[in-house]
C-alpha cells in the first residue's frame, strides 16, 4: 500500500504504534509463514498470524462452494479481511471487504472515491460501468470505470482502493 499512499501508511503506523523497523519484521515473518510447510500454507498462515477466524460461511460460486474466513482489524473497524478458500483448502482470494454493505461510503462521481475508505464492491456498486482488468502483482485488484465518457483506472491492494487515475 505504501507504492500508492505512503503518507496514510506511515499515519497507520504511527496509530499502530509501530516503527518502520518493527514492520518489516512482521512482513518478513509473514513471508516466511506463508511459504513455510510445516504452517501447511497460506490458508493455515492467516490462523497462525491472526488467530482464529472471527466468522465463517460457506459461499456458492459458480458450482464450487467456498469457505469464507474472516477477521476484523484494528486499522479499519468498518472492513474485515476475508480469506476464500476452495474445497481443497487453497486460497481463492484474500482481501478486505466491508463488513456491513449497507455502510458503504456514498460515492456519485469518481471524484468521490478517496483512497483507504472504498473496497472493491464499493466501486462495483458505485459504477455500473466498471470492468476489472488484471493487477499487478498478487494482492493487487485494477478495475476501469468510465464516467462521462472518460475512463479511470481504479488501483486496490488487498481490495481496499488506493489510487484512482484518469485515462488519456
């Protein structure tokens, strides 16, 4: 998050509590859990980070059914990160998502979209128009919304909206 909004991150750390130092500690940790055997991979890895899952639902998709994982964190009590795994435990998706949709921010112009406070459905429901196109990098989410003729590309990490940038 921090390659689209460096300030907000270092507002998160300093509300956090945590130095620079302390944070890439964690990541480089995360990084070792996630790639680890013996954690038995990323599905297993949220567990071992977060603890156990604050909820959990089955999910229909297509002729799959998921299981839906999910904690809430501290930085954004109006999200949680949910984690899709399919039948064999893989992880499908792992993102931030509103944990009520009936508080989404309102949003009538693109203008309105301000980073750190939309997720992915957000802007789906905001944008009729709206077509993903592919992120990135993993963890990276890119969508196009066309207003008044003009097209935007929405850029989320972890599906909470980072960046919004005009198209030429």
């Amino acid at each position: 998050m921090g390659d689209y909004q460096p300030d907000l991150v270092a507002d998160a750390i300093r509300e956090l509590e945590f130095t620079r130092t302390r944070m890439r500690e964690v990541n480089a940790q995360w990084q070792r859990m996630v790639r680890s055997r013996a954690i038995g991979g990323p599905g297993r890895a949220y567990r071992a980070a977060l603890g156990e899952p604050h909820g959990r639902t089955q999910r229909a998709i297509g002729d799959l059914t998921a299981e839906a994982r999910w904690w809430t964190l501290p930085l954004w009590p109006e999200l949680r990160f949910e984690v899709l795994t399919g039948p064999d435990g893989r992880v499908w998706q792992e993102w931030l998502v509103r944990a009520d949709p009936t508080t989404t921010p309102p949003a009538e112009t693109v203008a309105d979209l301000r980073p750190w406070h939309f997720v992915v459905a957000d802007v789906a429901a905001a944008f009729p128009t709206l077509r993903h196109t592919e992120g990135s990098a993993p963890g990276r989410w890119a969508s196009v919304v066309t207003e008044n003729g003009i097209e935007h590309r929405v850029d989320f990490t972890w599906g909470l909206l980072q960046n919004v940038t005009r198209l030429d």
